[in-house]
C-alpha cells in the first residue's frame, strides 16, 4: 500500500512515497530512478524485509513501525564535490535532522553510522549509478529493546532522548537539511565537529583485506577518507575500512 505522506519536498516539490511495507526503499528508488523520477523524489517504509548495510552480508533489522527507513533520489550529475564525500556529507544531514528532531548530541562513526553514548542509533548506506545517488538511512525510532546480539550496541531516539518522533516529522528535518549539506562548504568542519573517537587510538579493518591499521583518529580529508596519525608519525588515509575503537 503506498500513501501520502502530508508532508512538503524542499526538493521542488518531488514525490514522497510512503508504503506500509517493501522488500528495500534503495531498490524501489533504482526503479523510481530507472522510469525518470526527479531528484529529491523519496521512498520511506514502514518495514522493509530486506533493508542492507554497508558491509555485505549485514542487514538493516528492524519491526515494522519502529524506525524511519527511507532512500532519497539525488541527481549527481552538477555535483561539484568527490562522489566518496556523498555518505559523510548525508550523514552530517542525517545528525543536524536527529538533533534538531530529538534534542540530542549525536557523533558521526566514519564513515556511515550515527552513534549515541558509543551506540549506534542510525546507520547511512549511499550508492550511485550513472549521474544518479541513492541516499538510504535508517533511524531507530521508537525500540525500547534490542535482540540479545543488538542489546549492548544498539539504540533508539526514544532512548536516548525520551521522545517518540514520529518517522514522517524527522523526514520533514531530514531533507531540509539534506538539501543544505550537498551545497554546504563547510561540511567537513561539522562532520569534524561530530567525529566519534576523534583524537582517540583506532583500529580501523581495511575493506576487502585481512589487514588492520592502528592509530589516532585526527580526522577526515576533502576525499571523505579516514586520517589516522600512526605510529612513526605520519598520516594515513583509508578510503574504505571499518573503524573500531581499541
């Protein structure tokens, strides 16, 4: 069933498409995106069944009404930052709409979560084709449990911040501010501003690689990769990894 959601697109008006429930908004947004729907256009659902991570083989779980699951349609082609910047920039969009939403301080895990006293509470997964980028975010909403494996890393907005946001009102906050980011010079300073374990020892594990590189997390370059300072003193950059804390 899909809906209305009762809500303004600041992206000139485009189409937000509200359905009960999906197997995945990102594949939805290809099919929208393959017929020619404009940029901004958005698919939210009330449940997916086969919502994905970053990492393959990792799902987004979550039961049906609990979180905000939505992927928005953005034409790339006049972009004028580095394609590898797009999940860093959505996530600053994705913590100012959380912040506004709920009250909160929110910490940006490089590259794609959002992170709440060192638990994740949102996560970004962001793909392109073409001159076409699908921004998919997930938001955990209203849980007030987790499963066992979840429990001790995982959170909602309800939890940290005592408030049940509804998922179309943080939408609304979201693409306000996801329109704002993509032209924002100055995305980098408020990423680094919310950089979770900035200044603090990090193991990140290097995608696609048995390899794991140690050292201070100091921050993140114009290219969205991850700065460490290792030790003998000098910087490493990572493009692709997964940060753990030591």
């Amino acid at each position: 069933m899909e809906t209305s959601p009762g809500i303004i697109n600041p992206w000139g008006g485009a189409p937000i498409r509200v359905r009960e429930r999906t197997l995945s908004t990102m594949e939805d947004a290809r099919e929208l995106a393959r017929a020619g729907c404009p940029s901004g256009t958005v698919v939210v659902a009330g449940f997916q069944e086969k919502g994905r991570g970053r990492v393959p083989g990792r799902v987004w779980s979550s039961a049906p009404g609990e979180s905000l699951l939505a992927t928005v349609v953005v034409n790339l082609t006049d972009a004028a930052f580095p394609l590898p910047q797009l999940p860093l920039r959505a996530g600053v969009a994705a913590a100012r709409a959380v912040e506004e939403s709920a009250g909160i301080a929110v910490r940006i895990k490089w590259p794609n979560d959002l992170m709440w006293e060192g638990k994740k509470l949102a996560g970004v997964l962001c793909e392109a084709s073409g001159g076409t980028g699908f921004i998919g975010i997930g938001v955990n909403l209203v849980q007030t449990a987790f499963p066992p494996e979840l429990a001790g890393s995982a959170c909602s907005l309800l939890q940290a911040s005592g408030r049940a946001v509804a998922p179309l009102a943080l939408l609304a906050v979201l693409l306000a501010r996801l329109k704002d980011v993509l032209t924002d010079a100055a995305w980098r300073e408020k990423l680094e501003a919310r950089l979770y374990a900035r200044g603090r020892q990090v193991n990140v594990d290097l995608l696609g690689s048995a390899r794991q590189v140690s050292g201070i997390l100091s921050g993140v370059d114009e290219q969205g990769r991850l700065v460490l300072l290792v030790g003998n003193g000098s910087l490493r950059r990572i493009e692709q990894g997964e940060l753990r804390r030591d």
